[in-house]
C-alpha cells in the first residue's frame, strides 16, 4: 500500500505551505508496449512559479480551479475559512441540498474505511498509488471536517486552516466521478458523489469553480444559448454548413430539419459535435432521413446544445438547464427529447434531472442509441459491414453505460457494422473512464491538459493498446469508437499527446460515423482517414 | 443473587434502547426527502438485464413498455452480499478472509442467541428439560454448544486480524479513527469475555437458565460467577450502543444499495407531489449566482 514512499497523511492536506505530491514519470503505471520503451512517453513540466500566486499549486503542482481565488491576507484567508464551514453546513441541510443529502450523508457516516475501493480507481493507479489520489482520501477529510465541525461527534482528527480549503477545492478535480469505486464498495459508499459535493459547496456557497465549467460553461449557455458560445444565428449556419458537408461526401442533398413543430422527435446534441466533429451530427441527418423518422433540431436559445455541465458542479445550474431544455420541446409539441451522443447529457436530463421535473415538464426524454440500434437493425438503411473493414474497439462513456445502464445498443449495433470489433477489457459497466469525465475534458488551462492525459486517461490508453495489441502495425488503420463528444475530447488530447495517430494509425470518432461509413451507396468512406490520401 | 438480578433487569434496559434506537436509526434514514436519482448499474431488480448492468433505457420508448422489477433479483444480490461479501471477495482475498471470519462469526452468535432462546422457550414454557433424552432437546443442546463456540472463535480470529491489519499498515491506521477502534475492540472484548465464560458453562446451561430467567419474569436469575458478569456486562453495553455508532452499517448498507445505487425509480407523474414540496424549500446558498433565499422552483425557472 505505498508503503515504500513517504505516505502522505490526511493530516498533511493542513500542511504549511508545500506542494504535497510531485508527480515523475516513473512513478506513473507503466504503459504497453509499443508505450513502453523510454522515450516514448513526452516528459512532465514544471509548473510555473507565478502561477502559485493565484492559482493553487501546493497540491499536486497541477492546476483545474482557473480562477484566481487565493487569499491575498489574513483577512481574506479567515473570510474564506468560514464561509467553506457556512457552505459546508448548507451542503448537510434538507432545503440547501435535499437534492442529494441522503446519499451524502450516507457516504459521509458508514465508511468502513476498508481501503477495498482503492484498487478500483483508475486515477489511484495510474498514478502509480499516490495516496492523495486514493479514493478514500478526499472523502475522509470531508468527513472528519464535517464531524468535527457541523456533526461535533468525538474523535474527527483534522485540522482547518486555509491549506486544507485551497487543496481540497482542488482534489475535488482529480475525481471523474465515474463512480467505478462505488462498484466496489461492500458498504455502497460513494467516493465519487463526494468529490461531486465539495465541488458544489465550492460552487454554490463560494462561487469558486473551473471557468470552462461555470463562467464559460453553464453562464455561458444559459446566456448566449450554448457553453460553445454558439449563437442562434451561428447555429443554423451551422446546419447549412452540415447540408453541404453532406452533399460533398454522400452526394445526398438532404434538408436538415429545425424548428419543425409537431415533429416526433427533438434532438439535441452537444454543441460541442458541430464545432468539431460535424460528420457525427450529419451522420444523424443522413440516418433519420434514410430511415424516414420524424424529428426537429432546435436553434432556440440552449435547445441546440444538450451539455449541462450543472450535473458535475451545481445543482442550481443543472436544475436550470434541464429546465430551459424540456421548455424548448414542449414549445415545439414533440412527442419526446432524444439526446445525441453524448455521455454526461444524458444522464443529466434523463436519469438526474428526472426528480426535477414534474407535472407538465415531464416529458419522455431518452439516448438516441437504442434508437439507432433499432434503426441498424431493422434493415431500413442498406449496410456493407465489409466497408468498415478494420478493427474497431469501444470505449464505454461512463454517464452512458455505468450510470444510466445503456449497454448493448451500441454493441448491438457494432456487431453488425464491424466486422473486426473487439471489446476492450474490462469493458461495459465495468469500464474504465476515458480521464475526461465530469468536466476534465474541456478544462486545458495551464497544466491540467497534461495531467489529464497522462494520469486520467492512463488507463484507458493502456486498455486501448491493449486492444489493439495484435494489429498495432501503422498500416492498419484503427477506431477507437467513443459515442460521447466528452471522451471524444479526452481521446483526441490523449492520442495528440501519445502521437498515437501519427505512429500508429490509431483514430476515434463516434458511432453514427460508422455507421454511415458502412452504407453501401456511399461512393467515397465517410470517414476521413480511410479516404487515400493522393 | 442481588447482581444476578440488577443483571436480569439491566438487560431489558439495554434490549429496549436497542430496539428503540434501531427504529429511531431507520426511521432517520427513511424519512429522508426524495433525492435525485444517481443510481449505478449493475441494478441486480433489471429483468433480464441485471446479468450484464443493463437497464430500461436501452429500450426505444421505455416509458411506454411499463417497467418489470425483480424483488427476487434485489434479494438474490442482498444476500449473496450479506452471508458471502462478494464485492470484498472478488476484489481482496486476503481481507474477505478476515471480514467473512468476523462477519460469520457474528452471524453464528446470532444464531446461538436464537438457539439459546429457543432453548429457554423449550425448559421454561414447554417443560422439556435440556439437556435431557428428547431427541428435540439433544438437538438444541448440541448445535448451540458447536454454534456458538465455532461462531465466537471465528469472530476473534477474524476480529483480531482486522485490528491488526489496522494496526500494522501506516496507510489503515491513517484512516482509521478512535471510534473506530473503539468500536473493533469493545466487540472484540464481548467476543473474549464470553470465550472465558464459556470455560466456566462449557454446554451453555448456565446461559440458557438466564435467558428462561428473562423470559419469564417471575423466574430468578441463577447465581453468576463474576467472569459471566463482566461479559454481560459487556454485552448489554454493546447492545445498548450499537444504534449510536457505525455498527448500524448493516442499516446503511440496506439504504445506501436500496435507496440510492438501486433505485432508479422513473417519475412517471407518482413523485409529482413530493417534487413540488420539495421545489418549494428554499435556498441559501450565497454565490451571487443563486438567487438566496428563493425556492428551488424560482431558482430554477429564472
Ligand atoms: S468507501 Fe467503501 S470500499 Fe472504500 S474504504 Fe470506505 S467502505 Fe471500504
Ligand atoms: S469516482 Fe472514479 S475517479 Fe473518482 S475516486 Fe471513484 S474510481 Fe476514482
């Protein structure tokens, strides 16, 4: 148990001053082969002095809070302290947090201290076992914090001074709440809902919270209609854009429908897809006109971006969202909300938010795999699996398949689109995160991007080699099938940082994609990198 | 005589605050609000779809194909969970070895206690004396002597094993709290003290005549000898005070799996009125993003 390196206690998160843990590559989890020769790996940086000034480093040297929040003084730090302790008697009140106080209590009250879930973390491993990253770690220091100070029970050995603030605000980020702990766990508890709770108190009571996630994230949507910054008019460009691109590649000229009132249908995908993975929203087009289905994209006002980053930091804002997209629907008179590829969207408006909505604002709401599944396999599109001809792996989004139980549409429908799928191991529920959950994929200020891909997204990179072990040749080109646009984000900043693409022809993308490519009047691959390059 | 009988009457005391704050514990955990729903598969109640973590979702339409769930699925996984601790097991050998030990052994007890009052039931009211030649009496005589001793020997090897893994690993001891220990040890005492009072009521006789004692309260307590005293002892403080600690974590294990991992109840209009009470409380919380002081409903809408 780390037993031959310095262990950091829970009373060292108090410690004056300090970075706790610094983090060398050799220490990480070693990585397969072809990874697994030095050099092969690019080098971990420093972080910069200035930086300590505003931003806290004195954790892991890593930065995710980009929002200057330290204390400049004395003053300051004894403000910050009592409102943490205010927002922490808030987070353990029925009206402040009956959204989640029972589980929360739970968590905080039966932990048997067991160390059982530790094993199951991919963050905890990666790191090669560092002990701030053990999943039990930020939970126990929540824990004696609040039974030392809001439940006065006897017994709770913790310190609160600012240190213990500033770093536990930032190891509320080195969680992905993808909740594989929990799995675990003989007692049921809840690691990862801890880590999602002291982001909250951060969130609600202080107002300190990643920018791509609050200021530029769920203000920015509610604002100006999507975290992208996307507005309405620059939405339906989007749309005629996504016709042409189209036409250009299936020679199909397809009106894609928006605002259709009465249609069956309204889908919504994560804005982020137009911005940087278009083919996947177009392929849905393609799809659903082949299949003659009835639905709508919206271009009101958050109807066209499905995220709600509120579920990885705010219950306020998730509320807020959930309701903003269930008004856009009912303006429209459809008959049900389907949410594209997208992992942490559908679990907020489907399973989350669902204790949110109530009366007239409860309306069907689901994933669009099982739909796609249905479609594949009805034979309505005429398919050629042959023309996805190369391996094709799946990476299971946590929000999709852990967390909301949808796991054999998407198998369903690989098994009769590619013939050279081969699942990753462990795989389904038992998946590991890609390293992008709750929000880390879209948060690259400073450091963070690399110690998402180096420590997150370890594990998921070994699993990838893994899979592909017997095929790594360059000249067979492979898919790393990922239908959430989160981990798409993480997969693309991870094969980026491993040049996985470049040396080894390892490519990821979505499922709608795939099944496009595998439509037989399709003249060119709707893939890119299969399309020979002159 | 005289402690024999303030022990006799001390044991309906701690038996009642027992019972009494058991009920208190779970009626403190079930009247809990509503919370949203973060359930996580597998959710072993998911007909046919348990086996591998599916759920309802994976179907088109699924609020219109009514949802099947399977108590027998639940009960199947609570009690693989409860008599074996798989997830312990599939996971770490070496701790399951020692936890299903003590665990066990706890059950074991239980079951003695069972048998012991049965027993009692059996001499006192039934009039069959044990031991005796009734072949119901010769049963109950020798399962509960095997029962108990291999029950309270188990639970001391296995108890005695978590204590010391606690204790020997820097990274355990970091977590683990005075309460904690607090708690291992005084049952660890019970388990010890009725092992030596065991020596002193080697067929459990002696235990079985306190137990008639108590179930007929007109009945004398037999005479005690002091090593059976402080066990009882013992034993009457524990059951007075496992409903104030995590001892209780069988109760949170039911809600923690039960209510909250398993439950991915849809709202289909039936949580509509506990919704809208709850959309009625109102916040505080104090980011200048959160109107404070407004109902959740008004937060949300505006
Ligand atoms: S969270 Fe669960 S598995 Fe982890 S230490 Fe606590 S009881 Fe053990
Ligand atoms: S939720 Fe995931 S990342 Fe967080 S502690 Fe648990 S296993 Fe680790």
């Amino acid at each position: 148990m780390g037993d031959k390196h310095t262990i950091i206690r829970i009373k060292d998160i108090s410690k004056l001053g300090g970075q706790l843990v610094k983090l060398s590559l050799t220490d990480l989890m070693p990585l397969p082969p072809p990874y697994d020769k030095p050099g092969m790996e690019p080098p971990m940086t420093e972080p910069k002095p200035e930086w300590s000034k505003s931003y806290v480093t004195e954790l892991d040297g890593y930065i995710a809070i980009d929002i200057p929040w330290k204390p400049k003084n004395k003053d300051e730090e004894g403000k910050l302290i009592e409102k943490f302790l205010e927002g922490l008697r808030k987070l353990t009140s029925k009206s402040d947090n009956w959204t989640f106080l029972q589980p929360l209590l739970l968590a905080l009250e039966y932990c048997a201290k067991c160390q059982n879930c530790a094993e199951a973390c991919p963050i905890y491993i990666a790191s090669g076992r560092k002990e701030i990253y053990r999943p039990t770690y930020r939970s126990e220091i929540l824990r004696r914090l609040y039974n030392k100070y809001i439940a006065k029970k006897p017994g709770a050995d913790i310190e609160l001074n600012i240190y213990t603030i500033l770093r536990l605000g930032e190891l509320a980020y080195r969680c992905t709440l993808c909740r594989r702990c929990v799995q675990v766990c003989p007692l049921g508890i809840d690691n990862g809902l801890i880590a999602h709770e002291i982001r909250k108190l951060f969130a609600q009571e202080l107002g300190i919270a990643p920018k791509p996630l609050h200021e530029r994230g769920t203000m920015l949507q509610l604002k100006a209609g999507s975290s992208t910054g996307m507005n309405p008019k620059a939405f339906l460009n989007m749309v005629k854009y996504m016709e042409d691109l189209i036409y250009e590649k299936t020679g199909k000229r397809i009106k894609i429908p928006v605002d259709e009132k009465g249609a069956d249908i309204l889908l919504i995908h994560n804005a982020g897809e137009y911005l940087s993975w278009p083919e996947n929203p177009a392929a849905y087009a393609i799809i659903f006109e082949e299949a003659g289905i009835s639905w709508t994209l919206s271009s009101e006002l958050v109807g066209y971006d499905a995220v709600n980053y509120g579920v990885w930091y705010d219950d306020v804002q998730l509320a807020r969202i959930a309701l903003r997209h269930v008004e856009v629907a009912r303006k429209l008179d459809v008959k049900k909300i389907v949410i594209g590829e997208c992992g942490h969207a559908t679990k907020a408006l489907i399973v989350v938010a669902d204790r949110i909505l109530q009366g007239e604002y409860r309306i069907p709401r689901e994933s669009v795999l099982p739909l796609l599944r249905d479609i594949v396999l009805s034979n309505k599109l005429n398919l050629d699996p042959s023309k996805n001809n190369f391996p094709v792996t799946l990476h299971d989004p946590c929000n999709i398949v852990r967390l909301a139980g949808i796991v054999q549409p998407q198998r369903e429908i690989l098994r009769r689109i590619a013939p050279l799928f081969r699942e990753m191991e462990p795989h389904g529920v038992y998946n590991y995160c890609c390293g992008g959950g709750s929000g880390f994929a879209i948060m690259t200020s400073m450091n963070f991007t690399e110690w998402r891909v180096k420590v997150a997204s370890r594990m998921k990179f070994k699993q990838i080699l893994e899979a592909f072990r017997d095929v790594i040749d360059p000249k067979i080109p492979k898919y790393v099938c990922a239908p959430c646009s989160n981990c798409k984000g993480e997969l693309r900043d991870l094969l980026m940082h491993y040049n996985a693409t470049k040396f080894y022809n390892i490519h990821y993308g979505g499922l709608a994609e795939l099944v496009v490519n595998a439509m037989v009047d399709l003249k060119e691959p709707y893939l890119d990198f299969l399309i020979k390059k002159e | 005589m005289i402690y024999a009988l303030v022990f006799k009457y001390t044991s309906y005391i701690s038996f009642i605050i027992f019972v009494i704050g058991i009920a208190y514990k779970w009626w403190k955990w079930s009247s809990m609000p509503l919370h949203l729903r973060w359930e996580l598969y597998p959710v072993p109640h998911e007909v046919l779809k348990a086996e591998y973590g599916g759920s309802y979702l994976e179907e088109v339409n699924w609020w219109l194909k009514g949802r099947l769930v399977s108590v027998f699925g639940e009960l199947k996984e609570m009690f693989k969970e409860m008599l074996f601790i798989v997830r312990i097991y599939r996971s770490n050998k070496r701790l399951w070895l020692l936890s299903y030990s003590f665990h066990l052994g706890i059950y074991l007890i239980l079951i003695w206690f069972i048998l012991i009052f049965l027993g009692a039931i059996t001499t006192t009211y039934i009039g069959i004396p044990i031991p005796s030649m009734n072949p119901w009496a010769i049963f109950v005589y020798y399962v509960t002597i095997i029962i108990g001793i291999v029950g309270d020997v188990l639970a001391i090897v296995g108890g005695l094993g978590l204590l010391v893994r606690r204790l020997v690993s820097p990274v355990l001891r970091d977590y683990t709290t005075i309460p904690d220990y607090f708690n291992l040890i005084l049952v660890l005492l019970a388990l010890m003290s009725g092992l030596l009072a065991w020596f002193f009521d080697p067929s459990f006789n002696l235990a079985r005549e306190f137990m008639s004692s108590l179930i007929n309260p007109l009945l004398p307590p037999p005479y005690l000898n002091v090593i059976t005293i402080v066990h009882l002892a013992i034993v009457q403080i524990i059951i007075a005070y496992i409903p104030f600690s995590k001892i209780t974590h069988f109760i949170g294990k039911y809600f923690t799996y039960h209510k909250v991992l398993w439950d991915d109840e849809p709202n289909m209009g039936q949580l509509d009125g506990k919704i809208q009470e709850l959309l009625k409380l109102k916040l505080f919380w104090s980011d200048p993003h959160i109107k404070s002081g407004d109902t959740w409903i008004n937060n949300a809408s505006g």
